[in-house]
C-alpha cells in the first residue's frame, strides 16, 4: 500500500511540474562549458548542495519511517499505511497551489525550517496521534520544496541546457538519498530512530544554511551587476 500511495504522489508530482516551464526547445549552446560555468556560480551551488542535504533527510524518511514508527507503542501497520496516504495526499494538493510562491527567495530556507521542525517531531513521537500530527507537513518538506527546486534550476538554466541542469539537479537529490539509504540502516540499529530522524533533522538544518548562503550569495550578485558601468 505505500508503495501504491508514493508511486500515485510521484505521478503527481511529475504532472503539476508540466506547469511550470514551457517546453519549447531552443536552439543548442556548447554543453560542457556552459555546464562547467553553472557550477561555478555560487548560487547554483549552493542550490544543489543544498538538495543534497535536504533530500538526505528525506530519504531517511522514505526509507525508515515506516521501520521507526513500529516501535512506537500502539502503532500498528494499518497506521503507517494512513500515514503515508495522508502525507501524499496533502502533497498532492498543495502542487496545484505552489505556483503561488515560485520564485519567492523565502521558499527554500523556509522549506528547510519546516523539515527541521518536522523530523524532530517525528523523533520524539510516542503516540499514533502524535506520530500522523506531522504528516500534512509533507507537502511543503517535499511538494513545495520539490516545485520550488525545480523551478530555480529552470529559471537559472540556460534555456538549451534546461534538462541538462535538471539532471544534474536530480543527481544531487539521488546522492543525498543515496547516502541516507546507506547509513541509515547501521544507525537505525545501532541508535534508534530518534536518533536516526535528530540526524535528519540535521541535514535540514545545513539544508537551510546553504539556501541562507544562496541567498548571500544571489544579493552579492545582483549588487555587482548594478555596479558595472
């Protein structure tokens, strides 16, 4: 059922982004350079780090929610089942209203607080009740703060390299997930799940400082360009 539930959220996910850039593909511009000079750019990366941190955090939520919530007494399978179906369905709402604050500077450090807050609430749950509480905060640790990504990648992107710079955009979110699934599991075991969601909220938090240093970093910008002849 999860997967059924995750796999109608993604599906989701990846129709409300058809609107928010146009698909018309314009002419080609050397790749390898262009690239080179994206990741140059303090506010690109910024940016991807960013979605390295925060999508670590992430994914020790995708992946062991549902190992952490079982020990939390009286939860039941039934429960965690409910609680991914509430979680994506709040996703799945709130991605036909994000386009409201696309663009915004607030959007990404406030996403990266709001994960902070979330995965700590979900360390030191210990009702059923306080354990579901959280769940409709999944749409903005990940449908507001997936469109709001994407849509910075697109809007920063040359427009010939738009899918370029969206693949390495999901690279940096698989290698913050991939890193989780590796050390999850060992400091699941070993610490617990408190522990493992406290050091998710962790990578949110760095999340956060490299979207404050983004946004330091865009203002540095803008004010050199304003001081060019």
């Amino acid at each position: 059922m999860p997967f059924v539930v995750a796999a109608c959220g993604y599906l989701g996910a990846s129709l409300a982004s058809r609107r928010l850039v146009d698909g018309t593909p314009p002419a080609r511009t050397p790749l390898l350079p262009a690239l080179r000079a994206l990741a140059r750019r303090p506010d690109m990366a910024w940016l991807w780090l960013g979605a390295v941190f925060h999508y670590a955090g992430h994914g020790l939520f995708d992946h062991y929610f549902g190992p952490h919530a079982r020990t939390i007494p009286g939860v039941t399978a039934s429960m965690i089942s409910g609680a991914w179906a509430l979680g994506v369905g709040f996703e799945v709402v709130a991605l036909w209203f994000v386009p409201r604050v696309l663009g915004k500077p607030w959007v990404l450090p406030a996403t990266a607080g709001v994960a902070v807050l979330r995965w700590l609430a979900i360390a030191h749950a210990a009702t059923p009740i306080a354990l579901l509480a959280q769940q409709p905060l999944h749409a903005v640790t990940f449908a507001v703060w997936y469109a709001s990504f994407v849509h910075e990648n697109q809007h920063h992107a040359d427009p010939t390299m738009r899918a370029t710079v969206q693949g390495m955009a999901m690279a940096c979110m698989g290698l913050g997930t991939i890193t989780a699934t590796l050390l999850g599991g060992p400091l699941l075991e070993r610490f617990g799940g408190a522990a493992l969601f406290r050091c998710a909220a962790a990578a949110a938090l760095l999340a956060g400082v490299c979207y404050l240093l983004r946004l330091r970093a865009t203002d540095n910008t803008l004010a050199s360009a304003a001081r060019e002849p």
